[in-house]
C-alpha cells in the first residue's frame, strides 16, 4: 500500500464511521496495521473513535489501546463498557496505566485500581507515589537483574525465565545485595561472554536516575547517552524501576509539544488536533490571549503619556507597529534560543551572566545593522531627523531586546516557572512597552519636542 | 557526586581549561564519564574543548567524540591532527560519520573517506548516496539479517558472529531470496522459541521505511512504535539498512531543535549554544529580522493611508499596539498547534478545510470574548463608540488571525516550505497589516470620520 492509498483509506474508514456503516467500516479495517488505526482514531471525536475502537479483534485492541495518546485512551474508558476497559487496563505496563490514570477522574482511578490483580496493583502503587513530573512515575518498576556475583549461564537463565513479562531483557541493571545498583550488562555483552564469566568482569559503569529527578532529564540521559534502558535509583542508590529508550522518547515527545505550545501562547492540548473538541481549542488559548491583552494595556498607557507628542507629530504613529514588532522579533529570537537550550541542558540558570554578556553584544550588533538601514530608508523617504529617530530607535530596541528576551528563560527557571511560558508572550509584551518610551524620549531628544 | 558537585566540577575543568592549566584540568577530569566531558566540551570555545579533549585518553575520547553534536565533532576535526581524526573518523558508524561529513568541508571530507578502509568507504558511500533530508542518509548500512527458512539456532549462530560489530541484534529483519523485507523477529522472541523453529513462524509483519521518504517521518514512526531497528528498504522493497531507536530519538531531537528555532524566526545553530561564537549567533537572526523588518514596512504603509484619520483622531492611536499584538498572539497560537500538528503527522495538507472550519470557529469564540472585554472596557475609560469600535475590531480580528494562522502551515507544507519557518514570523506581520486596515475600516464606520 503507498502511503497515498494508505490516507485515502484512513479518510475512507472515518467517513464509514461517520455515516454508521460499520461493514464498509469493517473491511477498510483490514490491512491497516495498529499505527493506521491508531492515526484513524486520533482524527476522530471522541464517539466515531469508540465506534471504530470496538471493531477492532480483542488481540489487536490492545496493541492500538497501547499505542494511543493518553488522552485518547480516557476517552475511550468513557465510551467502553466496564469490563471491556478493566481487561485491557490490566494488560498495560505498570508505566503506561499511569500515564492513562493521570488523565482520568479520580473515581474512575480508583474503581480501575481496584479491579487489578494484587500485584500490578502494588507495582502500579508504588509509581503513582511519585511526584507529578518526576521520573519515578514514568519508569517501569517491573524488571530484571543480575548480580555481581552471578555466573554469565545464570544470568542468562534469568532472563529466559523473564522473556514473556519483564518490558526489557537487552540491558540489565547488576544490583548488589542492598538492591542497590552497581553496574548495567547488555545481553549482548552476556552474549558475547563465556557461560562460566562472572557478572562482575563484564558489567559496566551504570548511569542512573533518582525516582525523584526531573523526567525530561532522565529522558534527555537516556536518549543521549543511547541507553536502551536507564536504571532508575532512590536516594540510597537502591533500584526501584528503570526507564526503556523508547518511554524515553516518549516523554520528550510530550515536553516537546508542551513547550512548542507554551511558547506559542497555548496551553498543551495533550491530546492529537482534530479529535480535540472546539471547545477546548478555545479554552487552552483564551486564558493565555487574556493575559496577554491585559499585559498589552501597558502599551495604551505608555502612548497616553505620550499623546501629546503623537498628537504635535501624527507621523510618528506610522512606525510604532514597525518598532515594536522588531522589537518583539528581536526578543523572541533570544528567547527561542536560550529556552532551547536550557531545555537541552546546554546552559543552566547559572550561566546568567554568560548569555546576558552573549546577548548584549548579539542585540548591539543586530541593532547596528538594522538602525544603519532604518536610518538611510526613513531618512531617505521622510527627512534626516525622522530617519535618526528611526535608526537609533532600532538600535536600542534590539540591544534591549535581545537582552531581556536572553535572560528571561533563565530568570523564569531560577525561580521554577516553565521557561517556555515566562518568555516569548511576555517579553513581546514587556518589550512592546519598553520599546514605545525608548522611542518617544529619543524622538523627544533628537526633533526637540 | 550530587548534580550540584558535578556542575562545579564542570565549570572548574572549563576555568582550568581557560587559564591553560592542564594539570588541574587532567585532575578534574577524573571521575566525569563521558556524558559530562561532552557537557563540557559543549560549552567551550572551540579552540578550549580541543585542549580539553587532547586530555583524555585514547578510548574514552572516542566514546566522547560520537557523543558530540556533528557541528561540535566538525569544530575538532579543524583542530586536531590528521592522524587523530583518521583514527576516530574510521571507527565511527557508517551514519554517525554522514552526521559529520555533512558539517565539513567538503574537501577535509573527501580527504577522510578517501583514508578510510574499503569496505567502510563503500558502506558511507552508499549513505551518502541518499538525498540530505531522506532516512536512507541516517540509516545504518551495518546489519545482520535472516531469512524465514532458517531455524533459531541458524539464525542464533549469525547474531553471535555479528555481536562484535553490527549496530544492533535486537531485532533483525527477515528477508528473502531476493533481499525483501518479508518480516522482523527480535532477538527475545528468538531465545523464546525452541531451536529448531523456523524463523518464519516466530517472525512477526514488518513496519518499513522507504530510503527515500523523509527523515523525520520514519523516524517518528520508529518512536512511535518503540520499534528498536525499523528496516529502511529501497522501491522495490529490498533491504538497504536499519533505523535503530537512539538514532530515530536524535533525529526527532534535532528536527525538533530546528521547528523550535524557526518559530522563534531564528535559523538553527544546529550546534550548543555557548560554544557558538557571537558572529554566528548574529548570523542566524539577522536576515530574518531584516526580513521582517522589510515585510513591516507594510504597516508603515497602511498607517500612511489612514494618516489623516489618525490626524483627526489621536486617540485611535493608542490602541493601535494592542490591537495588532492580540491579533499576533491569536494568529501564532493556531500556527503553534497546527505546525506541531502537522510535524506530529495528525493534520495534512488535504485536510485545509476540516482546519478552516475549526480554526474558523475557534476564533469567532475568542473574539466574542475580548471584543466584549474590550468594549466594556474601552467603554468605560474612554467613550461608547470608542469602545464599539476596540470590541468589533478584536472580534474580527482575532476570526481573521486565527483563520490565517491556521490553514497558513498547511499552505506551508502543501507548496513544500518548511511550516514553521512560514508561519509565526509570516503571520504577525500579515496579520499586523490587515488588522490595521480593520481598524481603520471599523473606526471610519462607526465614528463617521
């Protein structure tokens, strides 16, 4: 099937949905393996992608329930029956039920809970102990391990005992007889060992994670580091749950579009854009757009003081929107930059005076080029003194600018408020005012008004 | 070592390093594992991180030189010795070295292939083959295979010939006679199945990408079905090489650090931020400012026509910033959710006018809503028809915006321009321009001027 033929069907299939013919619907279900029905559910509302759901074959459900968007799978809890869902949430890993869980009503949680077997009930306790955004939530707590003292064959009969449960067999952590975690051996390392070789000759120096870390960063150590599987530690170092390469792109996935969204002024749907309802498209930006217009009062302000000077001059109105849209360009450059790179660990909160130093000079140079060139246009088209009142405006906008929007992201996470958020929508708005009084006091100055 | 001593140390090895004390620096070095000493090494000077990488020891090097971003690896490269850099260059993957030959010139990268062993030169040649943006130039040539009429420990026997050098032995992909893809089996189902079991009957339907089809696409499909190896196979579904998972995470990191950078109007550094220098930072932002600067004039322009209304009325003025910044912010927050929608595949280009109605709608809503706040109060600080005329226009305006802002990333990706380069920046200021004419428009209508 070429992806072509592939996206017609997946149309296809939604439209059968949508009109109730669910045998036309059935037979556009055959072929399409459990990533196509899973991209069909996820442009579906809510219902149609219910209906869809449940003529899925029971073995195959499960592979799409597994591989939907956490929002998605609470929608379908809503829609199932009591039994069809208490199935398929005991077959999850202990990890991806509590993705799924952080989504539900606390009722519904609980009665789900409640309905698990004793022990995947306890293994999904002990991960739904921890903090919100710390990785402890986001590991598995079901594994296997070697220790030190193990034989290679030993080991490897561990691990055929494991095959049909644990989430991964390809990298072990070795733990001593504290739990606690002093090494990691791949199986390829096993593989490659002779049967009688200790643990301890072929193990390696493990990275780990405390429970209690940031996710994204025991994430961001995963992928980085290209570890299959990360062992996740408590404070005293003991095992408690690893994290596997692939939980790891998917919570960076996540934190990518929650800041991707906060940078664009929206709160994080969590939830795939046509199956999310308008209503809540507007609910995660109205707040946002409120904020900021009321932020954006500021700029009336600052031009009512200014009123009479616009009122002697009407032709410096004409470039307001010009000045302080460079100025927020500017700001949001910088931003974007350093919000990026404090997301990727490149530089921290206390490198603040670094990235202002850097900034200063980058928003100083930015500032020479475009004032040069602002000042020659305007002074070309009006007269010379609009010209240098247009040109030095630039040059101290961007200077300013590039400053505030470099430090800000490092201001917002010393002080533990998601850089994403604090930076571009406010610094339009903080530069936008800053960039108005520095523009009429040098208008003021230069034309003598 | 806590995060907090870590982070000392590191800052103490780059001041070490500065003042050209090698032996401290030596001391500090110790007990960092590679992850740091790219941290390290990440936020230096170019000049600075070759002397620290001098420092460290033959094979501790090369674990950090694969770990470095390309551009920081071709930084090196201009630094270090030739017969270093052969050494290292040779003992890379096939797709870690393309990673790097594309960052350098193409000169030095001709003079590195041509050192390189026959068969390794032929394995980069046949990457390199592939297009800049196709998975087959990210894809490893390096794999071990099996066919379906070959039992377990047939296929066992191969995997423990290729421990030492294939990229994984995770999962292997099945082919024919004819080289075809015609299944994948994992290596936990192989130690599952009993030895004597064809591969045929354990092996399971394969996910593929074409080695053409693009990067970022395959890659996501890898994460998102936490497949270890997707096999990357030519037109006619012949096997050319694999996508491991650590290698589809660093694509989407990368492909995720340029999205953010080009919402943000900025060009991707494609390389840390503090060990890039500042004409490199200025040179990444200066062309778009210009860019949007020029496109700004427009405003300038607009307000040019309705100058003499502004005359007659200064107070239209002061709402003027207000006004386009909310329109800005309405039009940035629908690009933000499709432009990640699109990248997350969940929107295409043929579904326009399913995003159209919805974007449609969704800023009819928030307009209602400000423009009611706006009017009452616009209202009530200054006059009644003021205030109608704020009200109306934020109500139109934000329809307007939210509109063009959604639909523009699909016009983005249907002509093949990268959507978030076309969107944000784009946006505000055609947004700026046409919110202006509104104004305008609405206030000569309601104040009959």
């Amino acid at each position: 099937m070429t992806i072509q033929e592939l996206t017609d069907r997946i149309d296809d299939l939604a439209l059968h949905i949508e009109q109730g013919d669910l045998v036309a619907a059935s037979d556009a279900l055959t072929g399409l393996d459990p990533h196509d029905v899973v991209t069909a559910i996820e442009r579906m509302s809510p219902r149609d992608g219910a209906v869809l759901f449940r003529l899925l074959a029971k073995d195959r459900a499960l592979a799409v329930f597994e591989a939907l968007a956490p929002a998605v799978q609470a929608d379908l809890v809503r829609q199932l029956r009591e039994v069809e869902v208490a199935a398929m949430f005991a077959d999850l890993d202990p990890d991806d039920r509590v993705w799924l869980l952080d989504e539900l009503p606390a009722a519904v949680a609980r009665a789900l809970l409640l309905g698990l077997p004793e022990r995947e009930r306890q293994l999904t306790a002990d991960v739904l102990g921890y903090p919100q955004n710390a990785i402890g939530r986001r590991m598995n707590p079901d594994y296997v391990t070697t220790h030190p003292d193990l034989t290679v064959a030993q080991t490897m009969a561990r691990i055929r005992a494991a095959l049909g449960t644990a989430e991964t067999v390809y990298t072990l952590p070795v733990t001593d007889h504290g739990r606690e975690v002093v090494g990691v051996v791949s199986l390829r390392d096993l593989m490659s060992a002779p049967d009688d070789a200790r643990v301890r000759e072929i193990m390696s120096e493990p990275h780990t994670a405390t429970a209690t870390s940031d996710a994204e960063q025991a994430a961001r150590l995963c992928a980085d580091m290209s570890l299959l599987a990360l062992p996740v530690v408590d404070s005293e170092r003991r095992l408690v749950g690893i994290l596997t390469l692939d939980d790891a792109a998917r919570i960076l996935k996540r934190e990518e579009s929650e800041d991707a969204a906060r940078q664009g002024g929206v709160e994080p749907l969590g939830r795939p854009y046509l199956s999310t309802p308008i209503t809540r498209l507007v609910r995660s930006r109205v707040v946002w757009l409120l904020v900021l217009a009321v932020g954006a009062t500021l700029t009336v302000q600052v031009l009512e003081i200014f009123e009479a000077t616009l009122a002697q001059l009407t032709a410096l109105a004409l470039f307001v929107p010009l000045l302080i849209g460079t100025g927020g360009n500017t700001g949001n450059q910088a931003a974007t930059t350093v919000t990026r790179a404090l997301a990727l660990d490149e530089v921290r909160p206390r490198d603040i005076l670094r990235v202002l130093g850097r900034e200063l000079r980058v928003g100083f140079l930015l500032g020479l080029a475009l004032g040069c060139l602002g000042f020659v246009i305007a002074g070309a088209i009006y007269a010379f003194p609009i010209g240098l009142v247009i040109g030095l405006t630039l040059a101290a906008v961007c200077t300013v600018a590039a400053t505030i929007g470099g430090i800000m992201p490092l201001v917002a996470r010393a002080i533990h408020v998601d850089p994403a958020v604090f930076s571009n929508p406010f610094i339009t708005t903080f530069v936008d005012a800053t960039g108005l009084v520095i523009y009429f006091l040098i208008a003021k100055a230069v034309l003598g008004i």
